[in-house]
C-alpha cells in the first residue's frame, strides 16, 4: 500500500522517478511502509496520508528514519499543521498538492540516511580492521622475537651438540689408543715373563750345578781334611818339625797380610802334599824292610 502510494504522489518537477541503484531498503517493500509508518501518522482507511505531513521553512523538526545507528536523525524543516482530515477526496488532494513531500525527497532522505549509516559502518570496520591488523602485528611480532629466540635457543644446542660429539669421537679414539697400548703393553709382558721364566730356568739350572760343585768341594775338602788329620796323627816328629819349618818360611816371605795367607793356604796345602808323599814312601820303605 506504501509502495502504490509513493507511485501515486506527483513529482514537483513533473518528471518521473529517477532509476535508483539497488538498496536494501527497496528490495524489500515493507521496509518502505515501515518508513512511512515511521515517519507519519495515517488516518482511518489511509484515505489522508500526506494531510499530516506538511514542510515549512520556518518550523524546525527531525523527522526520523529507521537506520543501523540508534541515534542517528535526519534533520528537517517541518512544521506540523493539524490533522483536518476530511471524506472529501477533493480536501485531500488538495491538501497533498500543498504541503506532501515528494517522492524525490522521501527517497533523498532515505538515501542520505543510508549512506551516512555506510559510512559510519565503514568507519566502523576500518577502525576494527585497524585495531586487529595491530593486534595481530604485535601478535606477529611477539611471535617472531618468540621464534628468533626458540632459533637461537636451538642453534646454541647445535653446537653444544655438535661440540660433545667431536669429543666422543675424540674419546673414542683416545680409547681405541689405550687399548692398542695396553695390548702391546701385554705384549712386551708376556715376551718379559717368558725370557724371566727361561732366565729362572736358566738360574735353577746353575744354582743346582753351583750346589752340586759347592757339594763336591765339600766332600772333597772333607775328604782331604780327614786325610790331613790321618796323616799328622800318623807322622813322626821329624815329620812334623819338617812341616812346621815349611809353615814359618812361608810366614817370613814379603808381602801383606792377604798375601800371606793366601800362601800360607797354598804352601799348607802343599807341605800337606809333601808330608803324604814322606809318609807315603816311608811306608813303602818299612815294607821292604819288612
């Protein structure tokens, strides 16, 4: 109804409605009744509509107009003049013909109405933008400074990484080194332990061959000085006075104490020798004469 009624005002120029773009507010006819609802009281049966609505420059309104902001008014110079509705459509057209807006003002205001509230909107949103493009470049920052210490943080265990396996590649063949040693090492102690063992064979065999001469000389210097004593308790006083003669002479000769005995002990040995061939040849002398 609105919408025939809006098709029904005349224009002030007398020209016909101009094309509009495509508006939300049109798309949908009852957001024009709505508007006009809004903005005008209607009579009984709506026969008056534009009886209450009369433009005045010397009246100061707002006339109002649904939009996104809840605030937002769209000022006008209107004077509202009594309401003398009348059956007559005579009185109404009339009355239209004075002091009804036009189709092109209605829709001036709407469209003013309406870009306003885009614009406001669009600050709207590009403040919001503007804010988040900021949140987000601090968030973008506080995350690279996070990622370029996480980097940094990760390079230092690289090369601590890297440094702790160089020196177990290192000790690795410091211990490959030692054992090498220590198996030449155990080497050259097998090699000593066996030329100890055969010197110690060695040793064995010369001690037992030392033991045996030592044994020897033993028996045979027991067996002489027995011997000795057979023979100075057989020997006659002659003999004896021989021997002892021999001894002193031995004493008398030139040289130190060692020297001495040590001719002392070869010249004993050999008046030993001298009295066992005197008592040897004097037995067999006393058995011839016997």
């Amino acid at each position: 109804m609105a919408a025939a009624f809006l098709l029904s005002l005349p224009d002030a120029d007398g020209s016909t409605l101009p094309e509009l773009p495509p508006n939300r507010y049109f798309d949908d006819l009852s957001t024009v009744d709505e508007l006009l609802e809004h903005s005008s009281p209607v009579s009984d049966g709506r026969a008056d509509v534009s009886a209450s609505l009369h433009l005045s420059t010397s009246g100061a309104s707002t006339l109002k107009f649904p939009s996104t902001a809840p605030s937002q008014t769209l000022p006008l110079q209107a004077k509202p003049v009594e309401n003398h509705a009348s059956p007559s459509i005579t009185t109404s057209s009339a009355s239209r013909s004075r002091s009804a807006p036009t189709t092109d003002e209605i829709v001036q205001l709407i469209l003013i109405n309406e870009v306003r509230a885009a614009e406001e909107r669009l600050d709207a949103d590009q403040r919001a933008l503007e804010r988040k493009t900021e949140m987000i470049e601090e968030a973008w920052r506080a995350e690279k400074v996070t990622l370029d210490q996480e980097r940094w943080v990760l390079a230092v265990e690289k090369q601590r990484l890297a440094r702790r396996e160089e020196d177990l590649t290192q000790g690795e063949r410091d211990l490959s080194q030692r054992e090498k040693d220590v198996s030449l090492r155990e080497q050259s102690l097998q090699e000593n332990t066996d030329k100890l063992q055969v010197a110690q064979a060695i040793f064995r065999e010369q001690k037992d061959e030392f033991e045996q001469e030592e044994q020897q000389q033993q028996q045979q210097q027991r067996a002489r000085t027995q011997r000795i004593r057979e023979l100075m308790w057989g020997a006659s006083e002659e003999e004896v006075t021989l021997v002892m003669t021999i001894l002193l002479l031995c004493l008398a000769t030139r040289g130190s104490s060692t020297d001495i005995l040590e001719r002392l002990n070869l010249l004993g040995l050999a008046a030993l020798d001298m009295l066992h061939n005197h008592v040897s040849r004097r037995n067999v002398r006393y058995d011839r004469q016997a």
